[in-house]
C-alpha cells in the first residue's frame, strides 16, 4: 500500500482518522479541522513531515514528525492496522534522512495501547513531566531578605541564567533562548525577575518566569494528565505550549533562594488577584521536582518516551 507524503486537503481525512481511531481512550478530546489546517500554515508547515497511507485513493492511515525531533503515533481506521509500523518507518526514516539523533513522543500514560506501540518499537520512556497547582494563600509570603534584590532578568545574564539551569536548556543555543524569553509574543520581558546580592548584581542567584494573563487557562480546571507543555516551563522552549494561567518557572543557587523567588511570584499574582500558582517539571531535573514537590501539590503527569536515530 502506497505511503506518501502530505498534499493539501489532507487534514480532513487526518482529523476523521484521529477522531475514529483514539474515540475510545480516556480523556480523549476530538480532533478540530480547522486547529489542524491552521497548525500546518503557520507552525508545522513542512508537507515532507507528514505521511499518509493511501488505498484505492483514499487516506486510511497517518503519522507525523515535527523538527523537534517529536513524532506521533501511527494513527489508522480499523480495518488499517497493518499500516502502522510502514507509517512509522517513513516517519523514522525521513528524521535519519535529516540528521535528527533521536525521536521522542509524548501521550496520556493511561493510553495503554499507544504507549504499549512505542515501547514494543524501540521506545524507553526518557521522563515524565509533573504539573502542579496550589494555592497562594498555603505558599512563602517571606519577604525578600536583606542583602537582596529582585529585578529584572536582563539579557547578558543569559548564560548564568542557563548554568543555573543544571542542563534543563540543553540543546537550545542562546540565540534562540534569547528570543524566546525576550521577543515571546504570549509574555513580556518584565515576566522574568532575577534575584542577586544587593551589593553585585552581576552575581545571579536566581531567576524565575511568571507568566499570567485573563485570558489563559484556570490551572484548577484543566486536564492535568493530558500531554500539554506549559507555556513557561523552564525546558520546553521548542515546543508547542498549553498557556497557563499563574505559571511559575524558576531556577536557583539553592533551596532558598528559590523560596525567595517563589514568595515575589506569590505577592505578583495575589497583586493580579489570582488564587493558585501553577508548575511543570521534568521528571530527570530532580532539584527542581524536589523543590516543587515541597510547596506545591502534583496534579497529573504524562511520559515521554524516546529513541535513538544516529549512532
């Protein structure tokens, strides 16, 4: 059966597969056509990244990649199961053709069977990410403590900023972090604050990023299992976020400096008349977790599973 690659159009027959094939998995949320032909114009616009299984001119079978190095499952209409492993070898093939050293996807952990697919195919489940909420009124209302100050996080901090990171950016060059946290059109600069010794300000203890809008969502009411990076959080600056309101991110030297940070997140959004803060972690950055695990209540997570392409 033939596989080729996308062709305009294609998104309908894409958003009645998904539709039909993950209607019966938990917490499953319909495919929108128009969400999907918007996407491929503006952020995933590459036609050689998506691929199609085709009988008798008809689309029965999907799969695609993103430059991230992300992948989705293989998706099919019912009498089409053979067509998943051609589907996800012309989708591995191509990111070998790239150059990509590694595909990686992310799903609901109670999606079973699609989790179960990558893992019989070569997949190990790399981390998780955790979500977290809690409320302001039970998180640090210290105030900042002598000595120290908060300011703005300014660009030349950049690298400091990333160091502190302990390898949570890796693999994003400072040119492209610099535009993200700086020229984002979903936050302003003034969302990021950085805390320093009140007689050097060229010494970073650390820095943090709030975001909050009215119009983002309620960190109380959304599906906190569903695999959606939040806008924000430290580490996920190449993909495509979920906006969150009251989302919190910070890196630091220690424990109390980001018990600092967080308590100037705290008095900010109490400020904007918001309730509850928000988080999300990777699982492997165990300063972080332990840290958020401290102050703030796990809501959901979800796995990410990878392998390698390049040797």
């Amino acid at each position: 059966m033939p596989i080729r690659t996308y062709q305009p159009g294609d998104e309908s027959a894409q958003v009645q597969i998904y539709n039909l094939a993950a209607a019966r998995l938990p917490g499953f949320k319909p495919a929108n056509l128009d969400e999907v032909a918007r996407r491929y114009r503006t952020v995933d616009p590459d036609p050689a990244a998506k691929f199609y299984a085709v009988a008798d001119g008809v689309v029965v079978g999907y799969a695609v990649f993103n430059p991230n190095g992300r992948i989705s499952s293989p998706w099919y209409l019912p009498e089409f199961q053979e067509q998943r492993e051609p589907l996800l070898d012309a989708v591995l093939a191509a990111m070998r053709q790239r150059g990509l050293p590694e595909a990686w996807a992310a799903y609901r952990a109670d999606w079973e069977p699609v989790i179960s697919f990558f893992h019989d195919h070569g997949f190990l489940q790399a981390r998780a990410m955790i979500n977290y909420v809690a409320e302001l009124e039970n998180l640090p209302h210290a105030p900042i403590p002598p000595g120290q100050s908060i300011r703005p996080l300014e660009r030349g901090e950049l690298p400091q900023f990333v160091a502190l990171g302990r390898g949570i950016f890796a693999g994003d060059n400072v040119a492209a972090l610099e535009g993200y946290f700086w020229d984002n059109p979903f936050f302003d600069a003034s969302s990021l604050f950085a805390l320093n010794p009140a007689t050097d300000e060229g010494t970073l203890l650390g820095a943090a990023l709030l975001i909050g809008a009215a119009g983002y969502a309620d960190p109380t009411k959304i599906d906190a299992a569903m695999p959606c990076f939040r806008l924000g959080a430290l580490g996920t600056e190449r993909e495509r976020h979920k906006r969150v309101n009251g989302l919190f991110s910070c890196v630091f030297a220690d424990e109390s400096a980001g018990e600092t940070l967080l308590a100037e997140a705290v008095r900010r959004l109490e400020q904007a008349g918001l309730t509850h803060l928000a988080a999300q972690a990777p699982s492997d950055q165990p300063t972080l977790v332990a840290f958020y695990d401290r102050f703030l209540h796990r809501q959901g997570t979800f796995p990410i599973v990878s392998r390698r392409l390049l040797r």
